[in-house]
C-alpha cells in the first residue's frame, strides 16, 4: 500500500461556500489568513482572482526571506481550488456547504513533490498542519468579522 502523502485540516465556518472561495481565491488575502507566519507579502504582479494556470509570486520568510511562484493546478468555482511551486507540492482548499455555513478544507499534498524525503525530515508535514489550522481559523474570523485581529 502506498505510503499517503498530505496532510488536512477541516473547519465548518458560518459564511457561504462562494464568499469564502472567493476570499482564497485573491492572492492579496494570502498573506492575512496566513496561520503559519511565512507568507509575508505578494510578490510582482499577481491578478485580482486565480483561475485555472494562473501564477502568482509571494514573499515568504521562513527563517530566511525568499520568493516564491505558484501556479493554480486545480480549479472548481466555488468548490475547490489549489496550487503548487516548483517542488510539486500542492496546496488545496475545498469548499462544501453545509448546514450553517461551509466545510472548508485544507490540504498539504507533497505525493508530487520532487523532494518528498526533504520535506518529511524537515517535518513540514507536521508543522504545516498547524500552520493549516491557524490558517482556516483566520479566515473564519476575516469571513465573519471583516479582519483578522492575532497575529500568525
């Protein structure tokens, strides 16, 4: 049996699945929900909403400051969406309304990553959870307050 490769986390938030879709889908709110601290700014020009093969850059700093490019690799409106860099790894969302709002998950996926070993030594699978964690408590609190008030 192959070994699973990711991570999830799954939070149900009191806001509609498109509204909260959309707030992921704007590179700029990145840096805001970001839960694990590493995502500092975008980077170059990035547009207003990902679509389907679009690329995006932002500043991280794990650390170290770096740059970073992802490409959109999954696309659903309103229901899924997901990215990767240059290793391979993925980062998914996925959105699925429920009673009182939307199941929102998050991914870390790294069965495509190019250094799977590397990533399973450093323990980002394990740190990258919490960070997830964090990360959809922020943008329960930017969908339902309008801001996020702690900082990652």
């Amino acid at each position: 049996m192959p070994r699973r490769r990711s991570v999830s986390t799954t939070r149900v938030i009191a806001a509609d699945h498109q509204y909260l879709f959309d707030l992921v889908a704007d590179p700029s709110v990145h840096p805001v929900i970001d839960g694990s601290g590493t995502v500092t700014s975008v980077r170059g020009q990035v547009p207003e909403r990902l679509s389907l093969g679009e690329t995006f850059g932002m500043a991280m700093n794990q650390g170290t400051s770096y740059r970073i490019t992802n490409t959109v690799v999954e696309f659903e409106e309103g229901r899924r969406i997901a990215w990767r860099h240059f290793n391979g790894h993925r980062w998914r969302y996925e959105f699925v309304p429920v009673e009182g709002g939307t199941e929102v998950t998050e991914t870390f996926d790294w069965s495509g990553a190019r250094a799977k070993l590397a990533l399973e030594l450093a323990r980002f699978p394990r740190r990258n959870l919490a960070g997830m964690e964090a990360t959809l408590a922020r943008l329960e609190e930017l969908a339902t307050t309008g801001e996020v008030t702690d900082a990652a």
